[in-house]
C-alpha cells in the first residue's frame, strides 16, 4: 500500500495535498469541510497586519483559462489567531499561516508570525506575492515594487521570521519580474525551511466591447489587474517547480498552479515538488474533487511500485536538456483507422502536408516521408486516434 505521507522541510503532512490560501481557508467551517474529503493541511487566508482598504470579492471567472481575482477581503490578525486557535481545537489539520507585515515596520512581520505560533500555527508562509516592505532596514529601493522582486528585501524579511518562531518558515515565490531564482536563493540562505511555488500573474479580466470595455468584474465596470490562476497556468508552475528544483537541489518544495488532476498532482511531483497546494478547481468545483484525486494518487503508485512520494520525486528532471543536447529520433504519424472518424480537424493544420484523404477507405493516412513528426495533429484529433510512431 502507498505511503502518501511527507515531510516537507519539517512540515508533517498524511498527504502531499494542501488546500492554497484563499476564501477556502477564511472560516472554520470550511476547513472542516476540507478535512472532511481527505485534505490534511491548509494555508489559511493571507493575514495582513496593516491594510489600508477592505477589499471587496470581485472576481472574472471562465472555465477555460480560470479566475481573474480582483479584490477579496483579508483576515486582520485577530481574527487569523482566533481561526487558527479555533481550527487546533476542533480538527486535525496541518495548518500554514500565509501572512505580511506592515509597510515600514519589519518588527511587526516577526510580532505576527509569533502570534500566529502562540495560536497553534505548524508553519509560517511569507506572502512575497503582493506585499510591499518600505523599511530602513532594507538598503535597495523597494518603493512601489513588489517585495517578491527584491532579494535582499525577501532576504531581510525570512531572517526576520526565523528568529521570531521555531516552526518552519516558507517563502512564498513570486514568479513575475524574472527574480525568482535569486530571490529564492536569497531566501534559502536566510534560512527559509521551504518553497512554495506557482505560476499566478496579474492579468486583466473579460471587458465588454459593447460597452465601451468597461471591466467584467460584477457590477464593478472600473477595477485593477488582479490574480490570474486556473487551468491555464499549470505547465509555467511546472517549469517554475523544476527551475527551484534544480537550483536548490533537495530543499523542501511545495508546488503546483491549476490542478484538478490526480496525475497532474503526480506531475508536479516528478517534477521536484514534494506537496502541493490546490484552490482554483476547488473555488468552482468543491472539495468533492480531493478524494478521486488521493484515490488516484495511490492507485497509480501502487501500479507503478512507487512505495511513497519521495521516491517519485524529481524524476523528470532527469529528462531536462539544453536545446544544443536535443536528439530527434525518427518519428511519424500513425492513423489508427478503427477510430478515425474522419472528421478533418487533422486537415486543418497549414504546416501539415502529410495527411490526405483516402477516397476508398473514406479515411485519413499519413504519408510519411512527408511528416515532419512535430506530434501537433496528435493534439488536435478528438478521438485521439493518431499517435507519434518511431520508424
């Protein structure tokens, strides 16, 4: 039988999934229900220890890209140590606190992240994703830039937390502005327990063309670029999640960005990340989406002979190269004509001269010597009755 639990930087958990820090994580009753379909740890809603506006929910949402966020209210740090006393009390779970300080006061990133222990926290989470940090403490020049983009800056605030709490403390990675190596490398050195890593960006929303594009935030036409995280987002996350792998060899990760899936979860563990964090699909899906995802986990273990998580873990990086090391073996095109339908999406591709119609068969073929072997018509066909043979 699988083991799925791991350890992640000193962070115990019975499985490698955790509940991100969002609306999910704002109220105890959630949480249950969390627990309740097999989720064993949570980041709870980012606390802020100053915020100059209480923001609104306004969110964009399509299926097929995700979820534009453009305002969702905070917890103030009060009410943060209450849920997480409250969530000790009357459940099981790992429970991560996401959090900044305020601006100009390093001190209080500390006082908070102490309180929060004090409450029953099992970990810090450094929100270097949207706050800013203006302090004398910080020599480079961080004013009206994101603290995620500083090294230093992110560099002074871990040092910080590590000599306010004992538990493990983790540097939440921003992956905009091309610092997400040094930053967290400068981290790492500061002393943070663990990485966590994904693939959100500001974005902007839906606007409507017949109305001047006004915004399509719900009755809110004005608004700002918000958080972008969904579907769209997993294969960046996985590059990110490989990228702090292997820059940090054996560092305690946590990954992942639009998941759904159990072996997009495997993925991402192949990939480097010893546990990763879910919300999106769970904001517009539920919680019902965790256990076929734990079921499918230790099912494809099973099968695989993959006694638990860590020895899954990494093993794509094997299989990154620089461009220059590049083999191309031989490959073409193969129509399974059982199941071609004849549908001519395969057609379609402009770069594509290798694939006619068979008036006889009333199918599609491949000519070979013609195929360039991209694998592009393999994607496209519905009823994937193409695949890449070695000739």
């Amino acid at each position: 039988m699988a083991d799925l639990s791991v350890n992640v930087g000193g962070l115990k958990m019975r499985n490698p999934i955790m509940i991100g820090s969002s609306p999910l994580t704002a109220k105890i009753e959630l949480l249950k229900e969390a627990e309740e379909n097999g989720v064993t740890a949570v980041s709870i809603k980012h606390t802020m220890m100053h915020q100059k506006f209480k923001a609104q929910p306004r969110w964009y949402f399509n299926k097929d890209i995700g979820i534009v966020v453009s305002g969702d209210p905070r917890l103030d740090p009060d009410a943060a140590c209450e849920l997480v006393a409250r969530a000790k009390r009357e459940t099981d779970l790992t429970l991560v606190c996401n959090m900044s300080g305020a601006p100009g006061m390093l001190h209080t990133w500390g006082e908070l992240a102490s309180n929060l222990e004090q409450a029953g926290a099992d970990a810090i989470e450094l929100n270097f994703n949207c706050p800013n940090l203006l302090s004398a403490e910080i020599k480079t020049a961080v004013q009206g830039a994101n603290l995620g983009a500083d090294p230093e800056a992110c560099a002074i605030v871990t040092a910080e937390l590590k000599k306010a709490v004992k538990i493990p403390v983790i540097a939440k990675l921003n992956t905009e502005g091309g610092m997400t190596m040094k930053v967290a490398k400068a981290c790492e050195q500061a002393g943070a327990d663990i990485m966590n890593i994904h693939a959100g960006y500001r974005a902007a929303p839906g606007i409507d063309i017949y109305n001047g594009g006004a915004f399509l935030f719900p009755g809110t036409p004005r608004g700002n670029f918000g958080g972008h995280t969904g579907v769209w987002s997993r294969m960046i996350s996985n590059r990110f999640i490989a990228d702090i792998a292997r820059a940090l060899p054996g560092h305690a990760l946590i990954g992942g960005s639009g998941l759904e899936r159990w072996d997009q979860v495997v993925e991402c563990i192949m990939f480097g990340a010893q546990a990763v964090q879910i919300c999106t699909a769970v904001l517009y899906k539920g919680f019902g989406i965790i256990p076929p995802i734990l079921e499918g986990i230790a099912g494809f273990m099973d099968e695989q002979g993959y006694k638990d998580i860590e020895s899954m873990r990494g093993l794509s990086l094997a299989y990154i190269i620089e461009p220059s090391q590049m083999e191309y073996a031989n490959v073409a095109a193969s129509i399974d004509t059982a199941t071609c339908t004849g549908c001519k999406k395969c057609t379609k591709m402009p770069t594509c001269t290798a694939i006619n119609y068979n008036g006889e068969s009333k199918k599609y073929e491949v000519t070979r010597e013609d195929c360039l072997g991209c694998g592009l018509c393999a994607g496209v066909c519905p009823r994937q009755a193409i695949s890449m043979k070695v000739m």
